[in-house]
C-alpha cells in the first residue's frame, strides 16, 4: 500500500495545485493532510476548497486552530488576522472542527502496525518535532498513542527516523511542507509510505518512506504576497525557502 502525506500547504495555491499533479502520477492508494491550510498568502479558501472538493481527510494544524479566535481590531495587520479577514466563515468552520489527530491501523502476521498523524507532535499542535527530539520523550508519547509510526509537519523541515526501542523500531517522519519549505529547497515536499506484507514493528525495514520534491510557480506565489497586505518577508522566505 502507496499513501501519500502532505501539510503545511499556507495558502499557497501554486504549490498546491503543483503537488496534485505531482502526486496523481504516483499511483497512491491513499492521501492525508497534516494540516495548516491557511496562513501567509492570499489563498486560504482557494486551496481549503480544493482539499475538501477532494474529500481528504485532514487534520487541524496551528494556524487552522488559530481561527479560533476572532478578528481583531489590530493598527497593524498581522498574519492571523488578515487570514481571519480572508477565510469565509464556511471554511472557518471546517478548519476549527477538523480532528487534532488521526490513525491508521494495519495488522500483519497478526502483528498490529499504527500509523499516527499529529501536525506538530503528542504533546502540541505547536510543538517543534525536529530530528534530535530527546528520544525517551519521543518514546513516551509514541507508547502513549500505542503508535510504531509517528508522522508530523509544522517544522517544514523533512526527515526519517528509526528509533529501536527493546525489540521493536518506531518511525517519526516530518514529511516537510508543500506551500512554505524551510529546509533551504524552495520546491514543494511531501512523503510516500511504502507497506507491505513484511509491515511489522520487529522489522526495522517496515515502510520505505519517500520524499518527494516538485517545482511549482514560486515567483507567482511570492508576487501575491507582495501585492497583498501581508509582510514581504513571507514573500522572501519562499525564494529561499528558510
């Protein structure tokens, strides 16, 4: 089984529509997003609206969760407030009552296999799951969830780690970000998960994970930023992805 994971998407309507047609030729069975749909750029309903057209299921990220508050009266604008102004109340409502976390249980040899789908980690929605996260705490909140996988966004920054644990191998893997790359490569990134009959925890080789890169109209997406109210320094960070 193909399933694809992508996140981090902050309005940037190229990028996203970039990653549907790089991930329509992957021939995956499945897609979830990590979330963060809105935040940064000119589009939030625009690509909320392609993602529910499509009916993947999602889940709430920080700047989703963000909406929960309402406009304020700001003598500058911010980020979040001028995405509350842009976001129309019927996709507000979606973004603020989607899932805090979603799994996915797989049993093989009758060994059961559980991918779990955080946007930062266990611990936070906001929470930073980098590379070198203290393992015991990245144990801990894995055993807590009863999870082998543990896949994660906000970070924009990808990665793959295995952590042997007794006799087992647990997988976190921060698939990265399509719309705001942060990594220093200003192309899109989402992952690809491999599984198959030899999917157990005891083997360390139980999911081939996958990033994927695609190019996308960055100077397009970058342009909306700067003929909009939102700070150009979103705009710069997309050209250098930091």
């Amino acid at each position: 089984m193909r399933i694809a994971f992508f996140s981090d998407i902050h309005a940037n309507l190229p990028a996203l529509e970039a990653f549907f047609k790089d991930v329509a030729s992957e021939n995956v069975d499945a897609i979830y997003c990590l979330g963060d749909l809105v935040g940064y750029n000119v589009w939030p309903n625009e690509v909320v609206n392609a993602i529910r057209k499509r009916n993947i299921p999602t889940i709430m990220g920080n700047h989703d969760e963000a909406l929960l508050l309402p406009i304020l009266q700001e003598s500058k604008p911010s980020n979040k407030g001028l995405t509350r102004a842009l976001v129309t109340n019927q996709n507000r409502d979606y973004l603020i009552n989607l899932p805090r976390q979603l799994s996915i249980n797989f049993v093989s040899d009758n060994e059961p296999f559980n991918l779990l789908m955080v946007h930062g980690s266990v611990k936070a929605i906001n929470d930073y799951m980098v590379i070198d996260y203290p393992e015991a705490e990245v144990l801990q909140m894995m055993n807590s969830q009863k999870a082998d996988v543990l896949l994660c966004g906000h970070t924009h920054k990808p990665f793959h780690r295995v952590i042997k644990s007794d006799n087992v191998f647990k997988h976190v893997i921060n698939i990265g970000s399509v719309g705001k790359p942060k990594d220093g490569d200003s192309r899109l990134c989402y992952a690809i998960l491999e599984l198959n009959k030899n999917t157990t925890p005891s083997n360390p080789e139980a999911i081939k994970v996958t990033f994927k890169r695609a190019t996308y109209d960055v100077e397009k997406a970058a342009k909306a930023v700067e003929n909009s109210e939102f700070s150009t320094s979103y705009a710069d960070a997309l050209r250098i992805a930091k």
